[in-house]
C-alpha cells in the first residue's frame, strides 16, 4: 500500500474565528474512488455537499488529521519578526505530515515560490519523515486528494464558526472583512472583553477599530 496525503487550509484571511488545515491521506488505489464521488475544490461545492462528502472521505480515508489554529496563536506567532502566516502554515503543515507519514504529500502552497514552502516544511520535518513532496498553488483544484483535504477544512471551519455564534448568541456572518455583516459586528464589537478570543487582533480590519478611536481621542483632545 502507497500513500498519499492532501494538505489544505480553510480560513486563512477572515478577521474572525480559527485557521483550518487538513490533511488527508489515502491508499493511492482509492484516488478514483474520490474522484466518481465528486470529490474537488471545497470552494465548487455547497456546504451540504461538503458535509455529505467530508463523511465519505473520513471512511475512505486510510487517516486524517485537522488543526485548528485560533485567533490568540495567530496573534502571538505574527508578533515575532521572523514569523508571517506562511511559516506558521509551513510548521502545522509539519505536523500534519509527520501524524500521517505518507509516501507522497500534495500541499496547496500560500505563496508564490512554491520551492522555498517546501524547503520551510521540510526544515520543521524530522529527518526520518521524508515524502516526496509537491507544493503547488491551486492544488485543490488540480489534485483530488488536495480537494478533499479542502473539503475536511472547510467543513471544520464552517462547524467551529457556527460553535462560536452559538456559544457567544450572536451572528456575525462569515467572519470575513469583505462580509458587511462581520465588518458591522467588528465595529460595535471590537472592545467588547466577551468577544475578543474571536478576533485576530493583528487583521487590519481590527487595527483600524484601534486607529480610529486613538484618532478620535486626539481630535478630542
């Protein structure tokens, strides 16, 4: 039996809620049989196709592992100057890898220089853990085992967003900053102590709350 692993992510840039990344891995064989699934880029699908196929992936699946990195741990990471969020993808990406230990791993890449993401993953990769490995930009839509890693995140993403709305009893949309109903609920909210584990305080969007009322201060003052 030959593995082969997807690794995708899911929220990258939304002001609110966690960063999800996938990966999935699988007997090569069985390639096909996700493929007359329907299985590919979580971003074609509905979010009840995604959920029914997420179910057919995990039983297909030889494993499958998911992290989830919150706001607070994106905050921390991106204070440091030699840390940005593709290094701290490039470090869960590695441990993704090394839970699954497949033969091959196929890597939807965050950046341009697919080569130099591959080079940082490898760098946080013991030395025994030592796939083949492809980073590539768009490999969710290229690569059947990359979409289905896709579908694991979104589908993640999607249940934590709709654990918080419920925990917290509000709705604030998609957490996206192109979303008016996030942006509105970032606005009235940003200060509110009930509500800042939820934010990425380092997004602009947040810093720009911040900007606006020192602004405001000064004008008062």
């Amino acid at each position: 039996m030959v593995l082969i692993a997807g690794i995708d992510e899911a929220g990258r840039g939304p002001c609110i809620g966690p960063m999800v990344i996938s990966g999935v891995s699988i007997d090569e064989t069985k390639l096909s049989e996700l493929s007359r699934l329907g299985v590919k880029d979580s971003k074609l699908l509905t979010a009840e196709r995604r959920e029914e196929l997420a179910k057919e992936i995990r039983k297909l699946a030889s494993d499958y592992k998911t992290i989830l990195i919150e706001p607070e741990e994106i905050d921390r990471a991106l204070m440091h100057p030699s840390m940005n969020l593709n290094k701290l993808e490039a470090v869960k990406t590695a441990e993704i890898i090394a839970f699954l230990n497949p033969a091959q791993v196929i890597i939807d890449c965050p950046q341009v220089n697919t080569k130099a993401y591959k080079f940082e993953i490898r760098n946080y990769l013991d030395s025994h853990i030592n796939p083949a490995m492809l980073a590539e930009n768009k490999a969710d839509e290229n690569y059947v085992i990359v979409g289905a890693a896709s579908i694991l995140a979104k589908v993640t993403r999607d249940e934590m967003i709709e654990k918080i709305k419920k925990e917290l009893g509000v709705d604030f949309g998609s957490g996206y900053s192109s979303d008016p109903k996030t942006i509105i609920f970032l606005e009235e909210n940003w200060e509110n102590e009930q509500y800042g584990r939820i934010f990425r305080k380092s997004w602009d969007s947040f810093k720009k709350q911040q900007l606006a009322k020192s602004q405001t201060k000064l004008a008062e003052w």
